[in-house]
C-alpha cells in the first residue's frame, strides 16, 4: 500500500470513528406540546442558543459562544411552569448547558417555576415518563412552543422569528 493510500484510508477511518461520537439527545417540546408531540433532538450550542433566547422574556439566561468542553456539559432539561396567576401550567423540554444552571435561576417573569430538573446520564432522560398539563382547547394555537412551524408557503418560520408573537400571546393570556 502506498503512503498516499496509506494516508486516505487512516484519514478515512478517523473520520468514521469520529462520526460514533455523538452529542447527548433529549427529547424537546413546548408548553402545549410535552406528552403528545415530543421532537427527539441532539444538543448542539445552535439549539441551547435558540432555546435561551425563547426564555429571554421570562428570565435572564446566557447565550454561549464557546464550543462546551466535552459532552458532560450538555444537559437535557424539563421544566414544569405555570403562568402568574396560577391557572394554567405547562412543561418544557429541550437540552441547556451546565454551566447554564437553569433550574437554579430565582429571577423568572411573568411565570412560577413548579419544577425543574436537568440529566445527563443517557440520552432522552427528560423522556416521555412526564406528566403533561391538560391542553386548554379554549385557546388551541396559543402556547410556548420550540418548534419550527411552516408558512403558507412552506418555509419553516423559525423560534426566535415568533418571540414577540409568543411573548404578546402569554401576556395576552395571562391578563384575561
């Protein structure tokens, strides 16, 4: 075998044994959809980014701009909340990062956090085993949500596309 076969085929294989690795999973969903429409997702800082940003009208969380150290920092997350006055809760599910500390924050707006808890000991370990909140039907539509919904045109309109629109929503909802 030549060197430059040599050199293609360990290039070649460095790159298949690097594509096993692969980032933690968590399961991910909204305030209306935990427990019946969950997205199955791997945790990459776009994601934790984009997740961060949908809170940044109900707390203040960091934005990362530096890859995490090794996989350990990724945590999957489920977050159980419910609006101010207390008759209407939900669930949240997607991934964060450690240093993140997500359910330590204390100064959340506008909602009262019933529970938090972060794992990363397997993938999808903020699995199915939650107990969603029953949906309000008498405002279908309206609700914390992660994922991409489509236009009529068929592009994806993306989350932090729909912040104002979600956070006119809860603050419509909350003063009814």
């Amino acid at each position: 075998m030549g060197v430059a076969a040599r050199t293609t085929f360990t290039v070649l294989v460095l790159l298949l044994l690097g594509h096993q690795v692969s980032a933690l999973r968590c399961h991910q969903c909204g305030w209306d959809t935990c427990g019946t429409n969950e997205e199955l997702i791997e945790c990459t800082l776009e994601r934790v980014n984009s997740v961060h940003a949908n809170f940044q009208q109900l707390t203040n969380v960091s934005q990362y701009h530096e890859l995490p150290q090794g996989p350990a920092e990724f945590m999957c997350f489920e977050l159980r909340l419910a609006n101010a006055h207390g008759n209407r809760t939900g669930t949240i599910k997607s991934c964060t990062l450690r240093r993140a500390n997500l359910c330590g924050l204390s100064s959340w707006r506008m909602v009262k956090v019933l529970g938090c808890r972060t794992c990363n000991d397997e993938d999808y370990c903020n699995g199915f085993d939650a107990k969603p909140a029953l949906p309000d039907r008498s405002r279908a539509g309206i609700g914390f949500s992660f994922s991409a919904a489509k236009t009529s045109s068929g592009r994806a309109l993306y989350p932090w596309t729909l912040i104002p629109i979600v956070g006119l929503a809860f603050l419509l909802r909350t003063t009814l």
